[in-house]
C-alpha cells in the first residue's frame, strides 16, 4: 500500500521532488493569503459532493464545522503553513485530514488545484474591487471638497506645459477626479464582465460530481458559472484587465502628483504640502519635500511592469493550464499591496493642500493667456477667426517686444497693431471675464463647475453603493487572511 504524501500528486512518482524544485514549486508567504477564498470554494464544492452522494449530509456538516474551525484558526494565527505545504490548498487538505481523517481526504474527489485557484482569485478580487473602489472614492473626496472651495479661484490652464487660457482651480482639480472616477467604472465594468464561477472546472474538462453548477456559482457570489471549462482554468485576462485598471489608476494618480510636485515647488509656491504629509532633507534644513506623490509617481511605474508582465505571460501559452500561470498572483499581490499603501496617503495630501489663491490669480493672465479673448472678440465684430487669430498673434508680438502683457495695453497701442482692435477689446482681456465666458456644458465658467459638482456627487454616491453590495459567499465573509 503506498504511503500517504502531504502533496495532491505524488502517487504517481516513485521518489518525491526534489530539494531545489520544493524550493522553486513553493508558494511564497503573500500567496497563502488567499486561505479565507480557498475555504470558502472547499464550502462550496462540499455541497456539490453532498448532492452528488458523495457525501452524506452527516459527512457535510462535520466537514463544513471542519472548514469553519481552520477558518477561525487560521485567522487568529492558531495554524500556519509548514514547509511541507506546497501551496494553500495543500495546507487546507493537511489541517482537513489531520481532523478528519479519512473524510477530510474525500473532498479532493472532483476538483483540480487549476479551478480552485481561477476560483479563488476572482473570489478575491470582487472583494478587492470594492475595497480598492472604496480607498479611490477618499481620493475623489478630497478633490471634490478642495474643488467646491475653489470654484471661483483663477489659475492659468496650460498645454504643452505652456500658458494657455485662465481656468478655474476647482475645474481643474474635477480634471482629475473625473479620471479616477473612470477608473472604478472600469472596475465595475469588470466585476460585471467576470461575474463568473470557475469552480466546478476541474482540471480542464468539467468534472463527473458536479450536478448543480449554478448552485455552487451563487453560494460564491457568482450570477453563474464560467460558461466552458478550459477557458475558465486557462484564460487570465480576469487578471490582465483587473492590472490595467490598477495602472491605470496608478497612472492617473502620477499625473496629479507630477503636478503637486510642480505646483509645490517654489518656483511656482501655488500649493503648500502639509507638515504630516511630507518629508524634510537629511541635510538641507529648509527643505519640505513631496514625498507622497514622488514615491505615487514611482510606484505607478511599478504598476505599469506588472501589466507588462502579465501580458507576457501569457501572449504565447497553449491552453489550458500551465504552471506559468501563477505569476497572475506575484503581479497582482504587488499592485494592490502598492495601491493600499499609496491611497490612504494620497487622499490626505490632497484633503491637507493649501492653495496661494491670490498667486494663482495673478499668475493666471501670464504668458497671455488672454490672446484667444482677443481673437473672440475681433471675430463678434465680423471678422473670419483665421484672420484674427493673426491679428491676435501680432498683438502678442507686440507685448512681448514691449515687455508687457495684455493687460498693459492701452488705447493707443491698438491701431499700431491693427485697425481692427478698437478700444472696446481691452474690456475683453479680463480673467474672470474670459471665465464666465466658458460656460458651455463642460467649460470653466463657476456656474458649469457647480453643475459639474452636484452631477459628480451624484456618481459618487452611485459608486458607493455598488461598494457596499459585496457579493453573497462565504468567501466574502470570512475572517482575513493570517498576516504575512
């Protein structure tokens, strides 16, 4: 009778593995985090063996008291995985046996680790979805209470990181958070597009206990099951897409901490970081450096690899499942490891800015940012834009062979410009003014920033409710994974 191996594949091999293929074929300590997923799949897939007969409904019960207590256990740091355990759900099947016995060893019949890991990652990452969805909407929070306070508050608008027209601060920092409120529709976008069951899968093929899929699918928070079997344990763009999301969050985060960081600086001094929300110099005094968007800015980076590597992962493998399949965890565990930290942060930098509103006010007609005004108003009176954008373009010209700015033009200026800019122009070269005059649905003008307010709160709220329905399974409610 051959002797009982802790690994799920050893029978068929005459000597066991290795030292150094153990070494290499081990899951690292961050992946066992998945325990509170895995069990609740063994939940799930002991039901289907009871109404497969596989199990008595005696044998359920005591197996499902079973998986509660290594739950518990597990949780509180009472178990832990032993060297021996090659991944977690070999931990799972050993703490099983050495309970149970003989009847712990039963519910391996008609499962493959390939569906129990598919299952156990979009278990996980639903979850992840909302708490990450909720750790963004701080972000967004932050950004809406610094907009609502800067509606009226004047700053130049730049393209190609050059003057270009004034706006208001409050628009610009709705910029933003519209960005990343894309960024949790993507993940509302895709929890829906991968609200799926990959258990019951098997290896590749299905499996001959399972009668009830769609049974096992919702007692894990699934509409339904994966609709075919290779596709659920080989495909992983569950994981690529839920990567490109994240870098695209990471990325949209950098853009705003590219800007703290100029804004921050002194040669603009518009923001001021909060001391709690940055760092000093180990041997310049007089510095206040922005910490939270330098390392936010470096971490996206980060991010963007493990997309990369994901893809590349998997841009040539045959189906179904292969081995090189569990680096999805190595690159999602490290996105969302660098996403909890950067997030709280963030949205306390953010909430703690102090904005020079009279600095950005002056600052906002520089580098004639005023000369599309010009250009406006000469074509009210008739004149076709092609012609007065070169009439505005010779006024700019003129200012800046002069040293001045728009604003330091006077009536006697204008005809040596051009006959066509009469007095009534220099009315028109007026920040607020050429404010209030971008009021189309999604300009600048206060009264569309308000509007664009009330309507993104509105979205928040919608958010925040899709973040408070988790989906139903035992996954979802179980204790937290032990600590790594």
């Amino acid at each position: 009778m051959s002797k009982q191996s802790n690994l799920l594949w050893g029978g068929r091999f005459a000597s066991g593995p290795s030292a150094e293929l153990t070494a290499l074929s081990r899951s690292p300590a961050s992946f066992f985090r998945l325990s509170p997923e895995d069990l609740a799949g063994s939940r799930a897939h002991a039901r289907e063996l009871e109404r497969a007969g596989v199990l008595t409904a005696d044998e359920l019960g005591r197996m499902l008291e079973t998986l509660d207590a290594i739950g518990a256990d597990v949780a509180a740091g009472r178990e832990t995985p032993t060297p021996a355990d090659e991944d977690v759900h070999t931990f799972h099947e050993r703490l099983l046996i050495e309970r149970l016995g003989p009847l712990g060893g039963k519910l391996r019949a008609g499962r493959s680790r390939n569906d129990q890991t598919a299952n156990n990652t979009r278990i996980y990452l639903r979850r992840k979805a909302r708490s990450l969805s909720a750790l963004v909407l701080k972000v967004q929070d932050a950004l809406l209470a610094q907009a609502q306070d800067h509606v009226d508050t004047l700053m130049p608008g730049f393209t190609h990181l050059q003057p270009a027209q004034p706006v208001s601060l409050g628009h610009h920092l709705m910029a933003h958070a519209q960005s990343l409120s894309r960024d949790i529709s993507r993940l509302i976008d895709w929890d829906r597009r991968f609200d799926r069951g990959p258990l019951g899968a098997g290896a590749l093929a299905g499996t001959a206990f399972v009668g009830d899929s769609m049974a096992s699918a919702r007692d894990l928070g699934f509409a339904r099951p994966c609709e075919n079997s290779i596709d659920a344990v080989a495909s992983r763009d569950v994981v690529a897409e839920f990567l490109f999301a994240t870098a695209m969050l990471g990325v949209n985060l950098s853009r705003l901490s590219e800007e703290i960081c100029i804004w921050a600086s002194r040669q603009f001094a518009w923001a001021r970081l909060d001391d709690a929300y940055s760092t000093g110099s180990s041997i310049m005094p007089q510095k206040k450096n922005p910490d939270i968007a330098e390392l936010t800015r470096g971490m996206s980076g980060t991010m963007i690899g493990n997309l990369a590597g994901m893809l590349a992962t998997l841009k040539a493998m045959p189906l179904a499942y292969n081995r090189d399949l569990v680096e999805d965890k190595r690159n999602l565990f490290e996105t969302l490891d660098l996403l909890e930290l950067i997030l709280p942060a963030f949205a306390g930098m953010v909430a703690t800015l102090r904005f020079d509103t009279e600095r950005m006010a002056m600052d906002a007609p520089r580098g004639f940012t005023l000369a599309t005004e010009v250009a406006d108003w000469l074509v009210r009176q008739g004149i076709p834009f092609s012609h007065a954008h070169e009439i505005s373009g010779a006024t700019v010209r003129y200012c800046e062979e002069r040293g001045i700015e728009l604003d330091g033009l006077t009536a006697d200026d204008l005809p040596k410009i051009d006959d066509a800019l009469k007095p009534e122009v220099l009315k028109v070269i007026d920040p607020r003014r050429a404010l209030a005059a971008r009021s189309g649905v999604g300009g600048t003008a206060p009264v569309r920033v308000r509007e664009q307010l009330a309507e993104f709160r509105k979205t928040c709220d919608a958010q925040r409710d899709w973040v408070k329905v988790v989906p139903s399974g035992a996954a979802l409610d179980a204790a937290k994974a032990p600590a790594q």
